[in-house]
C-alpha cells in the first residue's frame, strides 16, 4: 500500500471526471467542492426566516437557539480535514450485486455534507455506508473495490493510500498514515482517532446501545478513544432516545476529564456531562476526610449495602395502635392488626422506603374508605386523599414508616456501635464493625467529616429511600479503580440504560481495585454483559512495552502483553545516575532538557513524594513546568506528573524518575509495582528511565 504525496504521481484518473491525470488534484477538487456545499449548508441556516412560523416569542427563542447550534455545528473548521477517506463501492449500494450495478464512491468524513441537489459531498463516518472503510479486509472485502485513506499537513489535503481489497496480487501492509497519525506529535488535550480506528476497536465503537460492553485492554490499546467515539456513535444512531435520557461519561479524576474534553466536542457532539464517581455521590454533603485503606475497603464493601438496608428499613416499627379518623360525627377505626397487614406487605414488596412512606397513608385511607362505603355513603378520590392528610393518619405513619434522612442514618451506623452491631451482625466481622466506628463520633451531619468512601455510603442510603435517576447510557472509564460499591453507585445511574466499561486490571492501584470483571460486573448490576479485550496497543513503542510488560507476571498474572502496532528502535534508554540524590535530580533535569529537543509533550512522572523536589530543581534549572490537567501548548511542553496522577494520560517523551520511589510510595509491593507499570507506559516516542536506587528485581530481567 504505496503512500502517495502531493505532486508525486500521475495516474490517471479512473473516473475521468475532473479533466485531471492527477488523483491529488481531483481529490482537493472534491475537498474545495465539499467545503462550498458546507457553506451553503449554512447559509441556508442562516437564511432561515423564523418570524412567520412561530406564535410567539418563547417558541422563537427556542427555534433561534436550535438555529444557532446548527450553524455552530455547520463551521468548517480549518485545521479538521472535512473528509478522511474514500469508499469505492464495486456495486451500488443496496443494489443487486449480480446485476453488475455501476459502482458508488463515498467520502467519508466527521459529518454529512450534501450539494444543493442534496446528493451526498461527505457520508457520516457513522452512517451504515461508512462501516467497511473501518472493517473491509482483504478476506472480507464487503463489496469495497478501493479503500483509500487522505493525509493531511495542516489543513492541506496532501497525500493518500489505497487499497484495492479485491485485488490478489496487491500485498497486505500496516498503514503508514495510521503509523504517522499516532507518532503525530501532541500538544494539547486527546485528540479523536475517528480517521483510523481499526477494526476490533469498530465493532465495540458500533456495538448496539442494548448491551453493556466491558473493554479489558492494556495501556494504550485505545480504550479510553474507543468509549468516547462509541458515545458519539450512539448519539447519532439513537439521537432522540440519548436526548431524552442523557449520557455520562465518568473518568478517575479531574486532570483526566480536562484531558479527554475536547474529543466529543471534535466529534460534534456538544452535549455529553463528565463527572468523576466522587462528583456523582457528592450531593448533600461535604467530603473533608480521608479513611485508612483498611477501613476504606470495609466501607466499599458490597456487604454494606446490606447493612444499610437493614438500618433503613429498621426505621419501620410494628403499629400498636388502631388509627382513628374523625369525620364530622362519625369515627372510623382501622385496627392495628389490620395496618400491621399493610406494613407487611409495603416490606414484601421491596419497594423504596420513601415509595412505601408515601404509599402507606394512602392505605389506611382507602381502609378508611370502605368502612365509609360499608356505612352507606359514595366518598370520592377527594375523600380519600383528604383522609391521607388527617392528623391521626400521619401521626401513625410518622410512628410505623417515619421518613428518613439517609446521611442521618450513615452518621448513627458510624457514630453508634450498638446501631451498627444491630444491622452488620452477621454481615460484618466484629473487626470490621471496629474499622468502620468512628474514633470521634460526629454531632451532625454539618459537622462530620465525611470521607470520599462515606459519600458513597450515602448514596446507596439514597437510593434505598428514593430511587437514583437513571441516564441512557453510561462510559466508566478506569474502571478497575472502583469499589464494589462505587460499582453499585454507577450502576444506580445506568440501571435503566447501558453502560462502557473501560479497564485494565493490571492498572488496578486501588486497595479494593476489583481482580475479575465478572465481579466488577455483577456489582454494577450488569452480569450480562459482554467483556471484550484489545490487545493491539497504539501508544507505546514495542520496545518499551516489552520493557514494563515485565512487571505482568507479578501484578496481573494470566494477562497477556500488549502487542504494539509500532517499531520504534531507540525509544528506550534505561540509566543508572551514579552518585546521590543531587546527581539524580540533575540527571532528571538533564533528561528533560533532552527531550525537549524534540516536538510534542514531555512527561517527568515521579513519585508524589519526589514532585517538590524535582519542581523545584527544574525552576532552579531555569523551566517552566505544568501540572497534569493543564494544557500544553507549542510554547509550555514540560508537565510535572506526581505518580498518582498518570494514569490515562500520555505524553510524546518521558522521563521517569527512580522507578524505587515510585514503588515505594504505596502501601504494598504489587500496588507499587502497578504504580510502576502505569508510569513506564506513558510514552508514544521516548521513555528514560533514570534511576540512583537499585530498579525492582522483577524489572531488572536476564
Ligand atoms: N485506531 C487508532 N488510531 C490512532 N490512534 C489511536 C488509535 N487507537 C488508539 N490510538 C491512540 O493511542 C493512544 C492511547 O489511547 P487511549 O488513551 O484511548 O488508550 P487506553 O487503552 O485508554 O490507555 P490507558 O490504559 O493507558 O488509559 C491515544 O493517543 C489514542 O489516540
């Protein structure tokens, strides 16, 4: 698969269109062609006279606003190719085959462009017909005669690649457009990948919005490109339903979500929320604490959602009375025994707590009611409803289903052993009930010093009251990162629609980080789902994923390494800095320097302990540095990583600092050794390694 630049060839036009030999030339023609139809696109937007239609002036606000997107999201913007590839079709589309059916030519691109006449100028990378250009192979050509791909120098059309699928003596070759889209140097925020996604990452892209898709893929196998461009895939196959019922996508941390913000935007979807787990349960309170680990993984236990269904549904008591209404002369009695039947059956039921308070009222009144029938009269709803609200029916209800408040009951389950050892007998261990007290008991919900882990707690409590709203669909990205109870909240947030699940369990860094998917699954409350695994990886070099992949058989045995699309020679340097710690961070600076000789970002990953001091040594060396989550710019390349923070993030050349530290720095060996592994595959053109302490047995191999 020859790559053609401009100028450089002259092969005849094969459809004789243009006038031209040169196949650039009719190309750019068909780019200056789509580019004009864009334009009248949206000049007939904009010419849109909405003064006649609407009755009034909130319907025209409306109208104007909708106008407005559509002319923001017609722009044509200079530095994203208006098309990416070519589709020959061999027959027509939809046509009988054995008819021998002229061929069709599609260009396939970000979004649908049509000429005046309104036939196709650009096709919807994510539109049926767009499909094969992703999966048409040699041995499954799908009808596809040439595949041709388009690469661009800022904003210029200037090469292309064909690949003529039906062709026997054509040989097969990795794409070198694909190889110099990758290696293209980064400066700023993710960048979408829609030009070259490859085929095993299609079918998850394009997977229905049905099913649940749980993606297992080693670092830079493009897990994270591949759940945002399937978001952007099921807005358009499912617009009106995702409108109505909304998207989320869920990332580690803040810095991360800064990092990936701009993709669905490039894509031309404006409307998808991004939200860390913490952000989704932190809605009444303020997290201000920290937990130890072991008391941590008590509390992200799945067991607890047991414990907290029994504390909430203790709340509900036995009547002991019968509930008497007074109405004008008459009194109506409902008995104990008779309510207490009411109660067993709102507890069968299993209904929400807040559900069941609500309901219960209405019981007793229509009890309430047939007596009043029984008597002689006709009451209607309006009696029934009135009854409800009697004094004496809500002051049962207040005794028997009070309401509740779900951090109150959190706050008491941690302040109060006797509270917590009525509802964790049985479930936790005497041992966990201890970890989970606090050593102060907090006074009020205000004042307690809730942790990230708490706020979890009380979001399950929320949800045993009313029921979490539920979205359309749901991306969790590093996802082996979570709690089985974090599971559970997120899953609370998709449990009427799907969800992407995006993970490597060999990224796992958390104490409670889950070991089986199945497991990770079964608490999101999605069992059913599908695991898919990517092994082809984008992002490092072979070199040095071979390199990190060392660490494997001690942090995830069974996983199997990822096999790198890209031969990179030299892109790994490992150096040991004789001397002491003022060497070292010389060195380190040194290192930096050097890549920066190159183009794109650079990386210094540390342990957190070691940022202040490198930082530090950098500004005394005269360089500016960023923190992760700030953008970098042609200008600002140089970002300091703490350890903690790298995950899902890459940069074009890193330096990583005393790989000892890094894994010292978390509470056990493997944890250190993941740490590590996360750290080592950050790099897509250049990885030193610098080290005064010995490396880790495991890295150091024969
Ligand atoms: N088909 C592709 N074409 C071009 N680039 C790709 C492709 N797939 C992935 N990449 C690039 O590879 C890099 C890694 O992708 P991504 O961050 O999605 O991987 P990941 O599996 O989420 O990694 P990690 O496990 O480290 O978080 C990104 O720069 C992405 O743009």
């Amino acid at each position: 698969m020859p790559a053609h630049v401009a100028e450089s060839d002259s092969t005849p036009d094969p459809t004789g269109t243009t006038g031209t030999t040169d196949p650039l030339a009719h190309e750019r023609a068909h780019l200056a062609a789509s580019r004009a139809a864009l334009r009248g696109m949206r000049e007939d937007v904009q010419a849109l006279d909405i003064r006649d239609v609407t009755a009034n002036w909130v319907n025209a606000a409306v109208l104007q606003s909708q106008i407005d997107d559509r002319i923001k999201a017609l722009a044509d913007l200079s530095h994203t190719p208006l098309f990416f590839g070519r589709l020959d079709y061999l027959h027509a589309v939809g046509g009988d085959l054995a008819e021998g059916a002229d061929g069709e030519r599609f260009y396939i691109g970000r979004r649908h462009v049509h000429d005046a006449a309104g036939d196709p100028m650009v096709i919807d990378w994510r539109a049926p017909v767009s499909q094969p250009y992703y999966q048409a192979s040699r041995t499954d050509p799908q009808d596809v005669g040439l595949r041709r791909r388009f690469g661009y120098t800022g904003g210029e059309l200037t090469a292309y690649e064909d690949e003529h699928l039906t062709d026997p003596a054509e040989a097969e070759h990795t794409s070198r457009l694909l190889q110099a889209e990758i290696e293209r140097p980064r400066v700023g925020p993710m960048r979408d990948i829609v030009a070259t996604i490859q085929p095993e990452q299609d079918e998850i892209v394009r997977s229905g919005l049905g099913g649940t898709v749980c993606v297992q893929g080693g670092p830079g196998t493009g897990k994270t490109a591949v759940g945002l461009h399937r978001v952007a895939y099921l807005l358009y196959a499912h617009r009106e339903r995702l409108a109505r019922t909304g998207t989320l996508v869920i990332g580690p941390n803040r810095s991360f979500l800064h990092y990936i913000e701009q993709v669905l935007p490039a894509l031309g979807e404006l409307e998808v929320k991004q939200a860390t787990v913490d952000d989704l349960v932190r809605t009444g309170v303020e997290v201000r604490g920290e937990d130890e680990a072991a008391t941590a993984v008590v509390k992200g236990d799945a067991r607890m959602a047991e414990v907290l269904r029994r504390a909430i549904r203790s709340h509900v008591t036995a009547p002991v009375e019968p509930v008497v209404v007074v109405r004008g002369s008459r009194r109506w009695r409902v008995p104990a025994y008779e309510i207490q039947e009411m109660v067993d059956e709102l507890l069968a039921r299993d209904m929400r707590y807040g559900a069941a308070h609500e309901a219960l009222p209405q019981r007793i009144a229509h009890a309430v009611l047939v007596r009043i029938e029984e008597a002689g009269e006709a009451p209607d709803d309006r009696v029934q409803n009135a009854v409800a609200r009697n004094p004496a029916v809500k002051a049962a209800v207040k005794a028997i289903w009070p309401a509740v408040d779900p951090a109150k009951v959190v706050l008491r389950l941690l302040s109060d052993a006797e509270f917590l050892a009525a509802h964790a007998g049985g479930v936790l261990s005497e041992e966990e009930q201890k970890r989970l007290l606090w050593a102060k008991p907090a006074r009020s919900v205000k004042s307690a010093k809730w942790s990230a882990a708490d706020a979890v707690l009380i979001d399950e409590a929320g949800d045993l009251v009313a029921r979490t709203h539920s979205l359309g669909h749901v991306v969790l990205d590093e996802a082996q990162d979570l709690s089985p109870m974090q599971y559970r909240a997120v899953g609370r947030r998709c449990s009427t629609g799907s969800a992407t699940v995006l993970g490597d369990l060999a990224q796992g860094t958390t104490p409670w980080s889950t070991e089986s998917w199945g497991e990770a699954l079964f608490h999101l409350g999605k069992a059913e789902a599908v695991v898919e695994e990517l092994t082809a990886g984008f992002r490092v070099p072979r070199e040095v994923i071979a390199y990190a992949s060392r660490l494997l058989p001690a942090i995830s045995p069974g996983l199997a390494a990822v096999e790198s699309v890209r031969e990179s020679p030299g892109s790994l340097a490992v150096r040991e800095v004789p001397g002491g710690a003022e060497e070292l961070d010389a060195a380190v600076v040194a290192a930096c320097e050097e890549s920066l000789r190159h183009e794109g970002s650079i990386g210094l990953i540390a342990a957190d302990a070691r940022i202040p001091v490198l930082g530090a040594a950098l500004e005394a060396a005269g360089h500016v540095y960023l923190s992760p989550g700030e953008e970098t710019t042609a200008a600002s390349r140089l970002t300091l990583v703490p350890a903690s923070l790298a995950k899902g993030l890459e940069y074009d050349y890193v330096v990583l600092d005393e790989p000892a530290a890094v894994v010292d720095g978390e509470p056990d060996e493997r944890t250190g050794l993941r740490r590590l592994y996360v750290a080592l595959t950050r790099a897509v053109s250049g990885l030193t390694v610098l080290h005064a302490a010995p490396l880790p047995k495991v890295l150091v191999q024969a």
